[in-house]
C-alpha cells in the first residue's frame, strides 16, 4: 500500500514538481490549487498519511484549510506540514513548518518521518 500525500499549493508548476517527486519516491500524491479544491479532495481519499499545505492561496487560505481539516473526524489527526513563504504564525495544529524555497530532498526527508515506507 502507498501512503496518499494531499498537496495544497497553488503555485502550478512546483505543485507538479512536488507530486512528481513524492510520486518518485513511491508515494501517492493528490494536487489541490487551494483550500477549497483540497476539502472536496480529502473527502475521497481512503487513506491519507500527510498535508502538504501552502499558506497564500485564492479562494480558500491555509488557515481557514487546517480549520475545516479538523472539523472532521477521519483528518483531525492527519499530520500537515505547511510549506510557505509567508510570514507570521502558521496554525496551532501543524505539524512543521517548512520556509519556501525549500530542496526537495529536505521536503522529501521531512515527509519519510510522518509517512515511513
């Protein structure tokens, strides 16, 4: 079984870049564009190891993601590392916090220590 990794960033080309690199390295990524787009993903997701989550998003931000994330029971305890530029507090509930830009053998690392293969 693959872990399944949600990636919310709204950045097109370094979310494919992100999800080709998890997908290298075996495991199962799924794009979001925002927030919102990511709530309509997770809920069909069977088995999801981690978040990856940018901050500064279009329709739906980081912050208000991890909210409703945690509102539902099957995810209130899904790791998410967030993974931006932004400056300021991140939410209460992450995991990590990961400063753009980062290499992705460090993203790559980080991920292995929530979703072990």
């Amino acid at each position: 079984m693959s872990h399944t990794i949600l990636v919310v960033e709204d950045e097109v080309e370094l979310c494919e870049m992100m999800c080709e690199a998890l997908e290298l390295s075996g495991y199962r990524a799924i794009a979001a564009k925002d927030g919102k787009d990511a709530l309509d993903k997770v809920s069909r997701i069977d088995s999801l190891c981690l978040v990856i989550l940018d901050l500064l998003m279009p329709e739906m931000n980081g912050w208000d993601f991890v909210e409703q994330l945690r509102t539902r029971s099957k995810f209130a305890t899904v790791p998410v590392i967030v993974h931006s530029s932004a400056a300021g507090p991140a939410p209460a509930t992450v995991a990590r916090v990961l400063k753009k830009p980062l290499p992705f053998d460090k993203l790559l690392a980080t991920v292995r220590e929530f979703c072990a293969q």
